[in-house]
C-alpha cells in the first residue's frame, strides 16, 4: 500500500453577513470546500494508494513533528498551503502555554531529513506555495526550498493566464509522463514561475516563455516533483476534466514512491 498524506487545497466560505442595526449582525451560511477533491478521487482509483487529506487547519496542528511520523506516508503532497501553517504551532497563540518554554521542530527541516531518509515530496503549484500571491507563501526562505528541482523565485511568482496557457512536454517518456497524449492537454489558467535547477529533470514546460511546469529528481534517498500549476482548481480547472487526470497522478506517484 503506498500512502499518500495531501495538505492544503480546502477552504471556507461565509456568508451572506446582515447588518441589521448596529446591534445585530447575522452571518446566513458557513460551508466548508475542499477543492482537493478531484485530486484524492483521481488517486483513489487505485487500491494500492491510500489517501489522508489534511486541510490548512488541521495542518497547523497535526502535521507531522518528526521524521518519524512523517515515515507513516511514503509520498507528501503540498498545495495551496502558506510555509508560516507548516512553521508555527498553536502554542504560540496559547496563553495558558505562556509560562512554559515553548520550542518546537521546525517541520519545513523535518520534511527535508523525510525526503534525505527516503520520503518523497510533491510542491504543487498556487496562489500560497512557493513564493505565491505577494510571496505570502513564503517556502523560498525554508529548508523545502533546498530539495525542490526548481529553484523558488522572490516576490509574487504567479503568472494569471485567464486566456489560457500551453503545456509542452520535454520528456514524454519518463514513467511520471508516458502514455500521455500531452500535445491535447487542455490550457491551464495560470502557474508559478520558477528556474530549473541544475542537476534536476525537466519533463514539461508551461507557457509561451517555456517555464518549468513539471520537474523532478532524486535527492539523497528520496525524491521530489515540483508540479508549478494547480493540481485543482483554479488554475486546473480544465486540468482535472480531462480524460488523463487520474493516469498522470497515479503514475507520479508510483514513480515517487519508487514503485516503478
């Protein structure tokens, strides 16, 4: 069984607010979205992966602390998730934690001793991983950025493409890639912007620029796929319609978890 830990890409929505008097205020609707889902759907068509989903929240407390716990899943996807939820802890905002010293790991070093000892790491592109929206992603400046294929640029690294952009693959045989027809991958509507390291494989670019859209490579034990779109939506929007969704996801992670 390979098992797959998937944080971030979930949020919520509240609303409508009614401001009756300046005594009375209602709040009508509260729901819960987890735009993770064609993602666990995609994965759980193969009864060998299993899939936890943790949402931003839940990250910021259960997390994995230790390479330890973070050893119970052998692939960890990343998206949509802000380095500071990976950092911090809920005993910092904690008073009655006050009189105590207060230290904890820092998780962003665990992920990358997980990845040295054998794990494997999924970056998945969007507004708040890598650098993001006015670099509120804040991962550049983390021990994650070391063992990424691509190299983390400063500043807000979105490019909005609501015309659409092309993706073009570099190295249709690689096992993340084969079997697909790449030349009808429907547009993506945007993408974080990166640099290719050096030593790392290149196997798909992104837009009229040819940015790296998918990147990989071994790092000590382990190994880790930058994937610089959205694996949902927005930016995916159109990405996960289409009929090979599901095979690109299940092969990254077979070859992640060096099942293939």
């Amino acid at each position: 069984m390979i098992r797959v830990l998937y944080v971030g890409d979930a949020g919520a929505l509240a609303g409508p607010f009614f401001f009756a008097s300046p005594f009375i205020v209602d709040l009508k609707g509260f729901s819960v979205h987890v735009w993770a889902q064609p993602l666990i759907d995609a994965l759980k068509k193969s009864p060998e992966i299993d899939v936890k989903h943790m949402a931003p929240w839940d990250a910021f407390r259960s997390f994995p602390k230790t390479v330890k716990e973070m050893s119970n899943y052998d692939v960890i996807i990343i998206s949509d998730v802000e380095a500071e939820t990976i950092l911090f802890y809920p005993e910092f905002y904690t008073p009655s934690e006050y009189e105590k010293f207060i230290v904890r790991p820092n998780r962003t070093k665990v992920i990358k001793e997980y990845v040295e000892n054998g794990g494997a790491l999924v970056m998945a592109g969007s507004w708040f991983t890598f650098s993001g929206r006015h670099g509120f992603g804040g991962w550049g400046k983390t021990a994650v950025a070391d063992i990424l294929p691509v190299e983390i640029l400063p500043g807000d690294d979105r490019v909005e493409a609501p015309e659409g952009v092309v993706v073009k693959a570099v190295n249709p045989e690689h096992p993340v890639m084969a079997g697909i027809p790449w030349d009808q991958c429907p547009p993506f509507l945007g993408y974080n912007k990166t640099r290719v390291k050096k030593e790392a494989h290149l196997l798909a670019t992104i837009g009229d620029k040819e940015d790296p859209f998918i990147a990989v490579w071994d790092y000590e034990k382990g190994r880790v796929m930058a994937f610089t779109s959205d694996p949902c939506p927005h930016w995916g929007i159109n990405f996960v319609k289409w009929e090979h969704y599901s095979k690109f996801w299940l092969q990254a992670v077979m070859w992640l978890s060096k099942k293939v």
